[in-house]
C-alpha cells in the first residue's frame, strides 16, 4: 500500500502560474523525496529534505516538511509548458532504504 | 551512456508462462531496487539489494517472483507462471549507499500478460 497521499490528484494551470502540490504521510520518516514522471524522462529525482530541515529550495522549487502533521509541499514557480508530468512524493524510512512512493500530482501546464 | 538500463523495454507473454528481466545499475552504486508501478499509481517498492545481499522483500513479491543479483552488479526479476495481474511496468533503481541518497531510475520493462 502506498504511505503518501498527493493532493490534489490532477491539476491544470496556465503557464507562468505557480502550482502546488501536497502530500501527507503516515509513519515516522527519515526524509522526504520528491519525483517527476513523465513519458520522455521516466522517473527523476527532484529534491530531498530531510526530517530534521522545513523548508529546502532548488531552482524554482520549494519543499516544506512539517513532522508533526506528516505533511510535504511542493511548489513550483513560475510553471512553464515543459513542467507538464506527474509528480510524486516518497518517503524513506528510518532505516534509510525503504522509499515508500504516493500516487501522485498530475501537472499540466497551458502554453 | 552510463545511467540504469533494462532489458528488455518491452515483453508480451502469454498467461502461465515464465518472465526474467535484466536490470544494470550505475556501475559504482551498491544498492539497488525494484519497483512495480501500475497505471495512475506511484512505483511500489518489492525489493532492495545492497550489493549482493537481498535485504528486504515487499509482502508484493509472492512465491512467484524471485530477484537476484548475484555478483553485486546487475540484477534479475523473474515471474514465474505470470498472470494477468502481474500486467505493470517494473521498474529498477540504483543509488549510493547511505541514507536517503537520492535514487536513479532506469526506462523500465513494460510488462504485458494476455
């Protein structure tokens, strides 16, 4: 069964728009991982944060961890076409090795 | 170029028959994964390798399936007397050890049981 839980399922927005996406979790984590999927690329590692950090920043991306709400954030600025995929969260266990993936955030972004 | 592959990209099989694919991680990383994704779904993890010892196994991978990686290197799923249920991408991931180190994904086998 999968630990986290994207929200929303599906999202379509216009290019230049910033997009959010959530993900909730249910046991204790050692970091939280966030993936991009799409047709072209297969599954691309994002960005990591660990449990210990709340907010971390790459590029146009910014991830928040909240632990006692078991919760993640991603927010992609400034969206453009080639945003367009389906995004997860994972999540590792405390052992370190387990990554336990979400269904997913499917993005489509309007040129 | 040096990222994961698998082999084959693609199988069609007949329902009973027997499926082995090949996945040939990074060549310096040690540990290596197995997902199994199904349309609309994220990869579920079956099993996880650090170098030749197979560490930990999904209650996913029943009876049928067996994953080996003999010397450390490249890996083998097989399935055996595959059903239709078993229909999925399998996916393989390779990574550093340590904790949380970010994982690398190969193309994946898309698997098809009629």
């Amino acid at each position: 069964s999968q630990q986290g839980e994207e929200d929303p399922q599906a999202l379509s927005i216009q290019e230049g728009e910033n997009a959010t996406m959530n993900c909730s979790y249910k046991t204790s984590i050692n970091n939280l991982q966030w993936y991009r999927q799409n047709s072209g690329r297969g599954l691309v590692h994002l960005i990591l944060i660990r449990s210990n950090e709340r907010e971390k920043h790459s590029g146009r991306l910014r991830v928040t961890l909240d632990t006692s709400k078991k919760s993640s954030s991603l927010l992609i600025t400034a969206s453009r076409a080639a945003d367009t995929a389906s995004y997860f969260c994972a999540t590792v266990n405390t052992g370190g090795f387990k990554t336990i993936f979400g269904a997913g955030t499917r993005l489509f972004v309007k040129a | 170029d040096t990222g994961v592959s698998q082999d084959p990209r693609h199988k069609i099989t007949k329902r009973g028959q027997n499926v082995t694919f090949r996945c040939d991680p990074i060549s310096e990383h040690n540990r290596l994964y197995w997902y199994r994704q199904t349309l609309g779904q994220g990869p579920e993890f079956l099993t996880y390798f650090q170098n030749e010892a197979q560490l930990e196994k999904s209650r996913l991978l029943s009876d049928r399936f067996s994953a080996e990686r003999p010397k450390g290197s490249f890996s083998t799923l097989e399935i055996q007397r595959t059903e239709q249920g078993d229909s999925a991408m399998y996916l393989c991931a390779s990574s550093l050890e340590g904790i949380g180190n970010e994982q690398f994904f190969g193309p994946g086998t898309r698997l098809t049981v009629l």
